[in-house]
C-alpha cells in the first residue's frame, strides 16, 4: 500500500508538471507578470525590489515601492531560472515548481509531525488545478503561494506555534499582504489562550524584511517609504465600498465590476460554495478541531471583505478563501477523524464543484452517490476516486487548452538587456497585440 501511495504521489507530479510545461506558453503577456518576475531579478542581483514599468501610468516602480504587492517568495523560481534561460515561458514553468517545491516541503514536515497523510499529500498536488485563476503562480504573482504556507502554518499551530508564527508572517510579508486580514481572526480569537508573548514570534519576518529595506534605502528614504505605503494602503485597499456609497450605488459598483463578467460556474464556485461551507461548519463547530474552527471565521472574514470593501473584485483577489475552501475541504474529507461521514459527504460535493467539467462533475456526484448507497466510509478506495477524477480534471484542462493559440515568451531585449525599458516596452507591445 505504500508503494501504491508512493507511486500516486510521483505520477500526481509528473502530471502537475508535465501540463504546465504544456500550458505555460499560452498565457499571453500580463504587466503583472513583467513587474513581479524584474523585481525579484533585481532583487537577487542587485539586492533591490523595483521594476523599469508598472507603476502609475506605467512609471518605473522606484527601490521597494508599496506598489510592488508581490514581493521575495512570489516570483523567485521565475528569477532564478532568468539567471540562465532569459525566457518567459521557463520562468512560468519555473515559478509553478517552486510553489510545488515549497508545497511538498511543507507536505513532508506535516507528514511527519503526523498532522497529515499521504493520501492528503497526493491530493494537494492535484488540487492547484481546482482553483480559479491557478495559472498565478504561473505569472509570478503571490496568492497561490501564500496562501498554501498560511494554510499550513495554521495546520502547525498546535503542535509548533513558533514555527506556525513564523510561516504565517512569512506569508504576508513575503507573500500577499492580504492575508493580514485572516492573521487578525487567528489573532482575535485565540489572544486570550495564548497571550500576547505566543504572537510576538510573527514579527520576526516582518522586523528582517523592514531592517533590509532600512539598510537599502536610508533613514530618509525609509521615511518616504512609511509615508507612501500608508498612503497605498488606505488609497487602495478599501475603495467604493458598502461603507461609502448607498446601496443601489453599491449594486451598480457590483454590476460593473469583473464579477459581471464571471461564468454560472465561477459565481458558483466563489459565491455559493464558501458560503455553503462556512454553515456546515458553523454547524459542526463543537465537533471540530483547532483548524477547521479557525478556518470557517478566515473564510468567512475574507468572504465579506472581497464583496463588500475590496476595491478591486478581480478573482485572483478572492483566491484566499477559495484556496482555503479548497484545502480545507481537502483536511476535512482525508485527515479529520471527528467530523462524520455525512459532513465529509457534503464538503465533497462542494468540492466536485471545482472540476473544470460538467461531465466530471456529474461522474464525481454519481461515484459519491455509489458510496452513500453502500454506506461506505471515506478510505483509501474513495480517495482513489477523488485521485482519479483529480486527474481527470488535469487531463480535461489539457484537451481544453489545445485550442489555445501559442504567445510569444521570448523577446531578443529582454535576453540582452535584462529587463531595461526596451525590454519592459517590447513585452507591453506584445500584450496591446493580444487584447
């Protein structure tokens, strides 16, 4: 049986990866990615964070600029292949697996504090693909990353709260500063039980992240840098909100917004399925565990924020509580020995949502409904199952993807002049060709 494990850990590998060498020259050119893959170059050979484009129409983003949303851990595998191969679509490939890397480091650690096992690791792998806008951690962008290592710094909490502390500030200030929001629940409600010395470990990261920008730009400098990254956070974070306009203004902000443009299968998956989650397990919460207690309030807090004050309400934003969703779901039906049988059945169902098939999705909802029948309970048969139709769904977005038009990746100045403004404008040229 481990040999089998072991075997299914390495082809949901070999399939991760061996789609994404596929895939990843046909995503067109985003600025995003030109401003997260030249920060992080720069970052690692002339230990600075900036960008020759991106900033304000397109202004060069000057030495750790608040603007740079993405920073150290987002983009690094992008950066490091750079060194040698000075091309796009190796640094897509490489950004993906070093989210992969860091994802079986953290795998391995749980693993063997006994806080997961192998079947949840084999799922992991094949799960990148569930979540809406994956193809970030392509782009160099940070929310894949960082919410994977602030879901697993909650997993070790209990058992390691230093280094759970340290993982979670890593997250947000290597990562995506959003997830601020769900240390704040994690802070909240558990300050009282663990006190005030326990959470004085998250700002470890933090305290080392602003001495190197200290160092880098100088007492006036720093300065300057406080000052603006106030200003971007207040000016950006919460823009025409529930708490500044009238309601039918609100639903007019709504309406214009990105969400009018998502798919049935998209307002599903990021409307109704977290929602769903949260009163199953609001319903479940005096049966549940440390994690799952905690995760329902991040989800939940994160849910609200994106649709009532995020000013920006692209998906890629609402990817914190859906990759919760997702792994959460994932620790529920394969790890957690409290929950029942009927909890883990529904939580898979909300899960199947996420297939990239309707047909996969009716195929898993029949398989599950063969299970519930014969009153089986989740072991290692309906894990094949769910491996199975994991799977499936990598091997659908392949065939989905075959009609997709290949874009260019390689630009001559980019691969001489590493990431100058001929390079930055070259690359910008190529994505008014795909619009």
């Amino acid at each position: 049986m481990i040999i089998k494990k072991k075997y299914l850990l390495f082809q949901s590998l070999t399939l991760s990866i061996g789609f994404v060498i596929y895939f990843a020259n046909k995503l067109p050119s985003f600025l995003d990615e030109f401003v997260s893959l030249s920060s992080h170059y720069f970052f690692i050979t002339e230990f600075d964070l900036r960008s020759p484009i991106g900033g304000e129409e397109n202004l060069p983003i000057t030495s750790f600029s608040p603007g740079l949303t993405s920073v150290f851990n987002s983009s690094i595998g992008g950066a490091i292949s750079w060194l040698f191969i000075k091309d796009f679509y190796t640094s897509r490939i490489f950004n993906f697996i070093f989210t992969i890397f860091q994802l079986n480091l953290l795998n391995l650690f749980a693993f063997k504090k006994k806080l997961i096992n192998e079947v949840f690791v084999i799922l992991s792998n094949l799960s990148i693909f569930l979540i809406p806008w994956w193809f970030g951690s392509l782009y160099g962008l940070g929310e894949v990353s960082a919410c994977l290592i602030f879901f697993y710094g909650i997993l070790f909490y209990e058992s390691n709260k230093k280094i759970s502390l340290l993982l979670i500030s890593f997250s947000i200030f290597f990562g995506k500063f959003i997830l601020l929001l769900s240390f704040l629940v994690l802070f909240f409600f558990n300050l009282r039980k663990d006190g005030l010395k326990v959470f004085l470990y998250s700002l470890v990261v933090p305290i080392f992240w602003q001495t190197i920008i200290f160092f880098k730009l100088g007492n006036e400098g720093y300065i300057n840098y406080l000052i603006s990254y106030k200003s971007f956070l207040f000016s950006q974070g919460v823009g025409n909100t529930i708490l500044n306009t009238n309601f039918m203004n609100f639903i007019q902000f709504i309406i214009k917004s990105e969400i009018s443009e998502w798919t049935a299968a998209t307002l599903l998956r990021a409307v109704i399925v977290p929602f769903v989650l949260f009163l199953i397990l609001f319903k479940m919460r005096k049966n549940s565990n440390f994690l799952i207690q905690n995760f329902q309030l991040i989800i939940l807090i994160n849910y609200v924020y994106f649709f009532l004050f995020s000013q920006y309400k692209w998906i890629r934003y609402a990817q914190p509580f859906l990759i919760f969703t997702i792994f959460l779901i994932l620790y529920i039906v394969t790890v957690d020995q409290r929950t029942s049988f009927n909890i883990k059945f529904l939580t898979l169902i909300l899960l199947l949502l996420f297939l990239s098939s309707d047909l996969l999705i009716i195929l898993g909802l029949l398989s599950l409904s063969l299970t519930r029948l014969k009153n089986l309970k989740i072991n290692f048969n309906l894990s094949l199952i769910l491996i199975f139709l994991l799977s499936l769904n990598i091997l659908n977005l392949l065939y989905e993807s075959l009609s997709i038009p290949i874009y260019q990746t390689f630009y001559n100045t980019c691969s001489i002049e590493n990431f100058t403004l001929n390079c930055a404008l070259d690359y910008m040229e190529q994505i008014s060709l795909s619009d």
